[in-house]
C-alpha cells in the first residue's frame, strides 16, 4: 500500500477509535465491489479485518484518484449531516497523517 494511503487510512482508524478486533475500522457504509455483502445498522460487515482494511485503502485510493483534497475525502466519510465533528475530523487526520494542507488534491502528496 502506498506510503500517504497507509497514513490517511491509519489516521481515519485513530479517529474512528476503533480497536484491533472490529472488522470495518473505518465505518464504511458501503462496498460495491464486494459480491453480495452484508451490513448492519446501515454499516458494512465485511468478512474479516483484513478485509476492512482493505475496504477503506481501496476507498481512501479512489478519492485520492479523483483529485480530492483530505477536506472533500473526510466530509465525505464523516459528513456534518451525520453528526460529525467534520472540521476536527479533518484537522486529527491532517495532523496525524503528516498531510501539510487539506485543500490540496492529495496526488500531490505522493512520494
């Protein structure tokens, strides 16, 4: 896995707080490219933790594919109509995945 994914997908666990036994560390609501998966209250329920993993690395790929910025990724993954605190979701992902502006796509963040 590329070096900035890593660090964005390992940020993103530290912020959900999700410890080593949960399948889906990153809270994915989605997995379209799974065949047939399974969910609960409206969360994805992958088959393993590798497989969750997996799950939010493909998804953080994507939007870095995209020519998102860490802002566009995060309001995307943890939106304000959700409850969440976007804006200090933004600033602990930015700060503990070393990314020095979260407006920039996050291409140009790659080694």
């Amino acid at each position: 896995m590329n070096d900035l994914i890593t660090r964005i997908v390992n940020a993103i666990f530290r912020q959900e707080g999700m410890s080593l036994t949960i399948t889906n560390p990153g809270n994915l609501r989605g997995a379209p490219w799974a065949t047939n998966p399974s969910f609960k209250y409206g969360f994805w329920l992958p088959n393993s933790r590798n497989e969750g993993v997996a799950g939010a690395a493909h998804v953080v790929a994507l939007r870095i594919a995209m020519g998102e910025s860490l802002e566009q990724l995060i309001t995307a993954w943890a939106p304000p109509s959700d409850k969440n605190n976007t804006a200090t979701y933004i600033q602990n992902v930015k700060n503990w995945a070393n990314i020095p502006d979260e407006f920039k796509p996050l291409w140009d963040f790659i080694i």
